[in-house]
C-alpha cells in the first residue's frame, strides 16, 4: 500500500451537505427516493399543521404517497420504547424511521432508540430542524442517524433555507437536488449563539419555574447537552390561547408550535391534541438579552395573574 503525503480520499469522513430553500423540500426529496425504494415510513404522533404554513413534516409524506404509520410518544414527547419495539417486530418491510428532536431536544432516551432501530436495520431519518446547534455545537445528535434535517431560517436570521446531511454514503444520490444556501451558516460564531441560547432558556426557567401555572417539558438544567430553538411550556388552567394573542399584542414573540394536530393525529391520539392545547413556546434566539427575557417572563405571570384569563 503506498502512503501518501498528504490525504486524496475526497469521500473519506465526508458527510454531503445538501441547500434547499426549506427542511420541508429536502425531505420531499428523501421521500422521493425511498418511494421508489418501496419503505414505509414510521411517523411520530405529534406533528402539526396550520392554515398558513400547512404540515412540514406531513405535507410532503401526504404528497409523495408514502406507506406510513404512527409510533406514541409520552406527555414530555419521548418515545415509548416499549410500543415502538412491537412495531418493530410485527412489521417485515423495509423501514425509514422520522426522528424529531422537538425544539432542539433530543429523546430522554436518544442512543438507545438508535441502537434498536440499527439492530432491526432501519433507515433512520433524523428531522433536527430545531436542533442545527445541538448538533454542531453540542455533538449530541445528527451524527449517528442516515439522514439528517435542518431547517436553517428558523435558527438564523434567514428568509429561507433549509440543509440536508448525509451521513449514510448510499444516499449521496438524495443530494443531487441540492440548491445554494442564501447565506452560510457557518460563517456565524455557532458557539456563542448556542451559549446564548441556553443562557436566556435558564433565565426563563429561574424565572417561570416556581409558578404553578407553568410546567417545564424540557427544563434546560436536565437538557444541558442541547441548544433550544424555544422553551416550551405547558400551561395550567389558563387559556393558552388567550395568552398567546394578549402576549404578542404586547410585544412579545411567543409561539404555539403545534398547536393544531393532523388530522390522522387528531383521530388516533388523542394525548397529543392535549398537549398541543396547553404548550406555549418562549422566544430564547440570540437577539434576546437577559433583561428582555426578564420584562417577558414577568408580563406572562402577570396574564396569568387575572383571573379572568381563568379556563373556567
């Protein structure tokens, strides 16, 4: 074997980096192929749709004409590894397998379900679209999974753009739709922007963690490894909604990610229609400092101070 001086492998520790102008092109471009390929898809059951944006995730599985079915998450959106382990064994085609790292986080039980969904070789795709720092900067997903998914303008102050990672060498041919990324995520400081997340995600947690009204799903103390896109909270006895509208009629940029569950969702687990009810996701992005996270969560706890926000 001849040593050279320096390395030629061009493909050797090489993950294909792929732009489109949303996540949601670069899966219907995976599910493209794996329709050819005759997989079924396996489908978290907690994905949501409004009547601006439609479905990320769905939309393109409805489009592409997939096989599909759902796997059960619990109330903190963790996988239950003992369902999922029945529809492992009872199902002899080939399988892709979405897994979403919901506002960033990564399952409580992350590893272990990708070693299970290895041993029963499946295609495991990940959606990391709220999850590109906990990624690049935390190294704790996006690396042992086939194909990876991120959504670049929901991370960056990006109009469009979405990426593509390919980490199982025989989808490369997934990448041949790639486009131009508007602008380079990586000529930004990933670090400090990950930093400054997770440091506006503990103030709120400071801040909120005492009041009764609110319950951490994914409190940022136990979740020190992963950069949040959002905190999400449940909220108890309040109308959610309510305090949606008066805190952005205020100034204040909170969101209700799925809010509204697709409609096949809707019908068979009911579980997740409840927490989409109760969760309201706050704003935790590198434009924030402290003392607007403080002023934001204090406007919260005073709505939820008037009993007449009260869910009757």
């Amino acid at each position: 074997m001849i040593v050279e001086k320096k390395a030629i492998q061009k493909d050797n520790y090489y993950n294909k980096l792929a732009y489109y102008d949303s996540a949601r092109q670069g899966l219907e471009a995976i599910l493209g192929k794996l329709k050819e390929e005759d997989f079924i898809l396996y489908l978290p059951a907690y994905i949501g749709w409004s009547s601006r944006e439609g479905s990320g995730i769905y939309d393109p599985v409805f489009s592409s004409k997939i096989q599909h079915v759902f796997y059960a998450l619990d109330r903190q959106l963790n996988i239950q590894l003992a369902d999922l382990e029945e529809l492992l064994k009872k199902d002899k085609r080939k399988k892709a397998f979405l897994l979403v790292d919901y506002f960033g986080f990564i399952d409580k039980n992350y590893n272990q379900i990708i070693e299970r969904l290895k041993e029963y070789e499946v295609l495991i795709i990940e959606d990391a679209a709220h999850a590109f720092f906990t990624d690049y900067v935390d190294h704790n997903c996006g690396k042992r999974t086939d194909i990876v998914l991120y959504s670049l303008h929901k991370m960056f102050p990006f109009a469009k753009g979405g990426m593509i990672k390919i980490n199982n060498k025989y989808w490369n041919k997934i990448a041949s739709f790639e486009g131009k990324c508007p602008i380079n995520p990586f000529e930004y400081k990933l670090d400090e922007i990950a930093d400054c997340r997770k440091r506006n995600a503990m103030a709120i947690q400071k801040k909120l963690s005492h009041n009764p009204c609110f319950t951490f799903i994914r409190p940022i103390d136990q979740y020190l490894n992963c950069t949040p896109q959002s905190v999400p909270i449940m909220i108890k006895n309040y109308d959610k909604s309510n305090l949606y509208f008066r805190m952005n009629e205020l100034g204040y940029g909170v969101v209700s990610l799925y809010h509204t569950m697709i409609e096949p969702v809707r019908k068979n687990f009911p579980q997740a229609i409840e927490i989409g009810n109760c969760m309201l996701n706050l704003p935790v992005h590198q434009d924030i400092g402290i003392d607007e996270i403080g002023k934001m969560c204090e406007a919260l706890e005073q709505l939820c101070s008037d009993n007449s926000q009260s869910v009757k």
